[in-house]
C-alpha cells in the first residue's frame, strides 16, 4: 500500500520558562511545536504532552528568529517544507533536549482559554510521529481525558513528580457541542463505555471513533471564534486564522515510514516539480491498459505511443515501431482539457 500525506497543523506553543538544556537560548523566543490534525479545538486545551524518556532538539527557525522544540525526524521534514531558512536545512542549536527536562514547563498556547498551561508526561507519545509534542483537549479527545484524570490522582503525581499546580486548576472546557451526546463528549463516552483509564486501549479506541467521528459530522462549535458554527466549518478557519497570526504553520509527513532505495526516510518536500501519472486517460484511452508490444515494460514506452487498448497496432511514433507501421483511428471522445 502506497503512503499518503497527513497534514497537519503546528501549533506554537511559547516556552515562558528554558529548562537547563535551553540555558544557553535565554533571550530567544522559543516555542514547543506541537502537531495537531483538530485545529478547531485548541480553544479547548488545558495543558500539553510530552514524552519524558524522549530525545528532542531545538531548531533555529531563521538567524537570530525563533526557535523550533520538537522532535529531529520532524525538523527534518519541516526543512523541505520552507519553515527553515534555507531549503531542506535545519540549523541545530541544541542537538539534546531531554523530555524529562520540558515536563513541567509553563506555556503561552494560541486561542486557549486559559492564560497559562503546562507540559506533561504522557508515554505512549511516538517520536516517529507528529513532532513528539501533543496538544491535550481532554474535552473533546477520550485518550487526553483519560490522561488527563489519571494525572489528577496524587498517587500519579508523585509517581512523575507533577506538582498538583500544574493539572488541579485546569478543568475540561466544553467546546464542541454534539447532538445526542452533548459537551464535553470525551468524558460522556469514557463514561458510558466504562473506560478504565489510558491502558483501556480497546474501549478508549471506541470511544475515539465515535467522538470524533460524531464531532465532525454533528458537532457545533460553542466555544472561541467560531462559536455556532459546525466543526467542519470551523476547521479550515481556526487554522487559518493561527496561521494569519504567526502561531500555527502547515506541517506535512508521510502516514508510515518509507525508505528510499538509497536507505534513506523519505519526507514530505514542497518542490517544484510535474509528475505524469500513466494512469490518466490519453485521448479517451487508459495509458496503461496494454504494454507496447517493442518493449518488455509499459513504463519505457511513452504514454502517447502506446497501442489503443481498442486496435492491435502499434503508434508509429513509438521508436522500436517498424517502418510503416500505422494505427488504427480510436472512436473514443477526446477528454476535455
């Protein structure tokens, strides 16, 4: 199966405290990148994860800008997509944060209700995808709401080492309304399947189905810019509008691994760049519905000479053709251009 692209949207999550590893950054605007595929929920967030066993580094945006906290793998991609400087470059400041260093940081989060969240462990993040930070919105998202009150237990913040001022003051915010469930459809879910908690694996995933399905189909936004208009509306718009505002970039990558013939990760690049697909229709015809019978392989033999899949000979622009060889006129409509 052939990979796609998921598209998702960056969120700039301002650093207002550098740990140890950034010491050398005071003075610099730093943001933790956190990729998002909701951007219509971050009215919602309450607070952000990060995984503590993980390796990040940080990320000059332009000389003397910004800088980028996320993980390697993601910057890379992010350099073929014109977020760096120079094209397909990532200029290395801190080649090594810690995730144990970021937890606990304190953060400015666009379009969030509250003035300030804070980073949190959560293990079952996976480098090898989005940026290795994730926004929470446990209001709306049944694995965040089961992290979410499963920090809340003081037997869990020992356990991490959270201070209770980093998650008791933060509370679900209802921001999408759906019909037959109501708000806060995240918890309304985990409670009515019995979820147990975040290793609940099997009903959590059934409860993320329906809640997002159900979301962005019947969901009515209540809540932040958008408010009465539904999620699919509101989508594209609080992207937009983040983006506009300099807090949100377009981050694209591949849905799983792929590796080259040179054995190298491929990326998602923004180039400038035709690609012919052999499987368009060439005067009403499918291109590749019969090999050119001078070569071994279709793909060699230019779309434009292969036979109509209609007639048995060959196009005479073909060059292994033989001398005289004609075509039959095919009847099939010319495609619009």
């Amino acid at each position: 199966m052939r990979a796609r692209t998921h598209r998702y949207t960056g969120i700039k999550l301002q650093l207002l405290e550098l740990p140890p590893s950034l010491a050398a950054l005071r003075g610099r605007t730093v943001y933790a990148i956190a990729a998002t595929l909701r951007p219509e929920t971050m009215c919602g967030q309450t607070n952000c994860w990060a995984l503590p066993s993980g390796t990040y580094g940080a990320f000059e945006q332009k000389p003397g800008g910004d800088v980028f906290v996320c993980s390697h793998r993601a910057a890379r991609n992010m350099a073929f997509q014109d977020a760096f400087a120079a094209f397909g470059k990532c200029e290395v400041l801190v080649e090594r944060v810690p995730g144990s260093e970021l937890i606990g940081l304190p953060l400015r989060a666009p379009l969030c209700s509250y003035e300030v969240i804070y980073m949190l462990p959560l293990l079952s993040i996976k480098m090898g995808k989005g940026t290795g930070i994730v926004t929470s919105v446990p209001s709306d998202s049944p694995d965040d709401y089961a992290a979410f009150t499963e920090l809340k237990k003081p037997k869990k913040q020992e356990f991490y080492g959270i201070k209770p001022e980093w998650i008791e003051p933060y509370e679900p915010v209802a921001i999408i309304e759906i019909a037959g469930i109501g708000t806060c459809a995240a918890e309304a879910m985990c409670t009515k399947l019995g979820v147990q908690g975040p290793g609940d694996v099997e009903r959590l995933a059934e409860a993320h189905d329906v809640v997002y399905t159900q979301g962005f189909y019947k969901g009515v936004m209540v809540r932040g810019e958008f408010a009465g208009r539904t999620v699919q509306e509101a989508k594209p718009l609080c992207k937009a509008l983040m983006v506009a505002q300099g807090s949100a970039l377009t981050y694209l990558e591949p849905d799983k691994e792929v590796i080259s013939r040179s054995d190298d990760e491929c990326v998602v690049a923004l180039v400038d760049q035709w690609c012919a697909r052999r499987t368009r229709p060439h005067h009403g015809c499918p291109a590749r519905t019969m090999p050119c019978p001078h070569h071994a392989l279709s793909a060699p033999c230019p779309a434009r000479t292969m036979p109509c899949p209609h007639h048995a000979l060959p196009a005479p622009d073909c060059p292994a053709a033989p001398a005289g060889a004609r075509r039959t006129p095919c009847s099939a409509p010319r495609p619009a251009r």
